[in-house]
C-alpha cells in the first residue's frame, strides 16, 4: 500500500477536492483517533444534567468511558470510568445520583472527589503500605466549561477552551445565553448507532445546508418547508477560528417570519437584556442556526411543529465515531429553563417529530451517510494513487464569492449558505492537526 503523500492531499485540500479514500481508510482512523479526538475539547454533558451533589453521568471520549459527577462542593470532576484495581468499567449506569462508586469486581470504593476510600480487606490483604492516595480514579486531564457546556481534553497542553471556541463564543452567548438562567437538557440524550463516517455526518451539520431540498423533499411534499430550491441557502455561513463553523439561514427576505425564532412575546425584553446590539439583530431574524464546534459537535436551533405552529429548540449532537465507518449518535435537547412548561412540551415534540431517532428529517439524513460509507470502500474508492479520480467535490464557492463586510457577527461570512467554505476550512484543520506529530514528553 502506497504511504500517505500528505502534500498531494494538502494541495487537493486546497483546490478544493478531498481524495475519497481518506473518508474510511482504517489507517487514517487511527491517526483521528490519536491526532484528533485526542487533542481536541470534547463535548460532555450540559451543567443541568449534573444537578446535585451526588448526579453523576457517563460518557463516552471516542474509546474512554468517562464518570462525570458533582461533588460536595458543588464541583464537577471527570474521571476515567474505569477501577484503577484491574481497570473494569466502574459504572455502568448511564446516570443516576451516589455517594460513592463501589467497583462491581472487587469491591474497591471511591468517592466523589475520586479518591479510593473503601479497600475489602484492606490492610488485611495489602499490609499497611499500600498508599490509598496513589490509586485514586484518574482525572480527564482538562474539563472546562462555557455557557454550561462541559467539555473534557485529553491533551494537558491544550490551548483553553474558551480559545478554542474563539468566535464560537458569540454565537453560543445567542443560543445559549440569552435567557436568564440559561438552557436546560430535557430528558436524557437520545442515543443510537448509524452506519456513517464521522467527518460526513459533522460536515452534514456544519457545512451542508446545499443538501436540505434534495435530501428533505418529503418535508417540502409535506408543504412544511417551501419548494424554493436556494429555501435553505438564504443567510450567511459563517467560518470561524479551528475549523468552526455556523450557518445563520434567514429567508429570501432576509427575515425569518418567527421573529426570535418563534420564543414567545414576554421572553423578548429579556434577550434585549443579556444580548448586544448585534446579536439581537442576528437573532431577531434567523430561521435556524446550524453549525459545529470541530471536530464532532454539531448544533442546530430550529422551529419546528406538528400542528401549525412552530416551536423553537436547540438541539447539540456527538457523533462518536465507533469505527470508520460507524458512529453512536449522540443528540441532547434543550430549551430555555425560563419557558413555560406548555411551551417546552409542544418544542420537545416538535423535535421528536423531525429529529428525534425517528424523526422524519433524521431519517433521510442517515441513509445518505450509509451510502457515503458504503460507496467509499471499494477497491476504486480506497485507492490512494487517485488513479481512478477517487475525489470529492468542495468547490462551491472556492473562487466565485467574497465575503459580506457588513456582516454583524464574527467571523468570516459568506452571503450564502450555499457553499463549501466552512468545509474546506474543516478540512485544512483536520489536516493541520493529523499531521501533526505528537510531542515527545520527557520524563524529567
Ligand atoms: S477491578 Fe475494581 S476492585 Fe478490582
Ligand atoms: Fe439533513
């Protein structure tokens, strides 16, 4: 097998054209894996979840099963969820509310704080020099927050993640930050397994309003959407630092007909409280946001209903890839905390409808991913000598259109949705990072 020409790949990058042999090549996985996923800020849980002191919740960092849990103090600490004895899974529940973790192999206990504090038999079967302190569960190396979303990184150097989100920041003080006492997750996160690789489904969200007319005609069938064919590219994409990106679709007239996205009338004089200027505006008009924080979070803020009127939600997803060519589907609703409950009820249903494990948008959405892997793993596909033109196309946009100077937000933005900025700058990144060597750390 030829080695990876990282050059030829750069130079496609650039010209827009990603080779078709890096979407599922078992090889290029691994470098992801360790280049990627293991230097980028991962999104956890949303500080809701995590109420008292005690609630804890398990997730999953790519391979690394994490515990996050509150403890006494009001802090929420990350831990490898794994017995620091014989390395079992220490929790197997999803979430719930302890004292402490008691490992189901041998018994060993820890507390909130993860230190081991129960040892069956202890000195008995240890003698008295077994150090306690030393064989505590071991911490995600980096857990911070923004605007109530938990994020964990494995790399111990990583550049913060308030620098990392960069731009996204503005954006996320809009969906995230406009209402007093912020958002709360409803129910737990809906999970599923789909076959799809992870970079197609996250450049779905993030880069790929072009898809929505052709891939959601039943929505147009249905008359909930409009049969305009640019419907989903009125607005601007916006590209943002480390390959970020949100779409702010509007409408042909640049004005969503649901001003604040459909929130009701009282909510109002709260945005213009917590908001400036600019994201107000932003804000008055927008249909949707759709968007991704790199690698693999998406977001979208919609308005959707089943019976006339429209509800809005905002929904964050994971796509935790199990494989190259297989993802669990991670996706978390949430809603103002400050809405009334009749409110919340009809939005959750809204987004069940459209976008809940069998939603009718969801479903259209994952049988394009399946075929995307599916077509990418013959023997024309994989070939690296691109002897077969084995190569995506990324060139909407690439040299017919500048971006929009009066643009309010940060950020780059094109006056389009329909175009491949935000995924070629998803790309360059991803090449920037996977070729990256990992530093040799001294032991000094
Ligand atoms: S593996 Fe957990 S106590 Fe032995
Ligand atoms: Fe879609």
């Amino acid at each position: 097998m030829r080695t990876i020409d990282w050059k030829e790949i750069e130079k496609n990058i650039e010209n827009g054209r990603f080779p078709q042999w890096l979407v599922t090549d078992p090889e290029i996985y691994e470098l992801e894996k360790e280049r990627i996923f293991g230097r980028t800020w991962q999104f956890l849980a949303h500080e809701s979840e995590l109420k008292e002191p005690g609630s804890f919740v398990t997730r999953m960092m790519v391979d690394d099963p994490i515990i996050l849990v509150k403890n006494k103090n009001g802090e929420i600490n990350a831990f490898l969820n794994s017995c620091s004895h014989r390395g079992v899974r220490l929790c197997t529940e999803d979430y719930g509310n302890k004292k402490a973790f008691s490992c189901p192999y041998h018994g060993w206990t820890y507390n909130l704080n993860g230190e081991l504090i129960g040892v069956v038999a202890g000195n008995k079967v240890f003698g008295e020099s077994m150090d306690k302190s030393e064989w505590g569960l071991r911490p995600v190396p980096r857990v911070e927050s923004y605007q109530g979303m938990i994020f964990g990184n494995l790399d111990p150097d990583a550049m913060s993640l308030e620098d990392y989100l960069g731009e996204m920041k503005w954006y996320f003080d809009i969906m995230l930050g406009r209402s007093d006492g912020g958002m709360e997750v409803r129910g737990v996160p809906q999970r599923w397994v789909a076959k799809a690789n992870w970079k197609m489904t996250s450049e779905n969200f993030a880069a790929d309003p072009y898809h929505v007319q052709t891939t959601h005609r039943s929505a147009v069938e249905l008359k909930l959407t409009p049969s305009d064919p640019l419907y989903a590219s009125y607005g601007h994409q916006v590209v943002l630092s480390n390959g970020h990106g949100i779409n702010v679709i509007t409408s042909a007239t640049g004005r969503s007909n649901n001003i604040y996205q459909g929130m009701p009338e009282s909510m109002w004089p709260m945005f213009e409280k917590n908001l400036n200027k600019e994201q107000l505006d932003i804000f008055s008009r927008v249909q949707n946001f759709v968007g991704g924080v790199f690698p693999n979070l998406s977001f979208l803020s919609s308005c959707s209903g089943t019976e006339g009127t429209k509800y809005n939600h905002l929904q964050f997803r994971v796509w935790r890839p199990l494989g190259p060519d297989q993802v669990e589907i991670w996706v978390w609703y949430m809603i103002d905390k400050a809405l009334p409950e009749d409110y919340k009820e009809k939005s959750y249903k809204g987004f069940i409808a459209t976008f809940g494990a069998a939603g009718t948008l969801e479903q259209d959405d994952t049988e394009n991913w399946a075929r995307i892997v599916e077509a990418s793993q013959g023997l024309m596909a994989r070939d690296r000598n691109l002897s077969y033109n084995n190569m995506l196309n990324y060139l909407m946009g690439l040299d017919n259109l500048d971006p929009d100077e009066n643009f309010p937000g940060p950020g780059k933005a094109y006056p389009t949705c329909y175009t491949d900025h935000i995924a070629r700058s998803m790309h360059k990144y991803w090449l920037e990072l996977i070729t990256k060597e990992p530093e040799v750390k001294s032991h000094e």
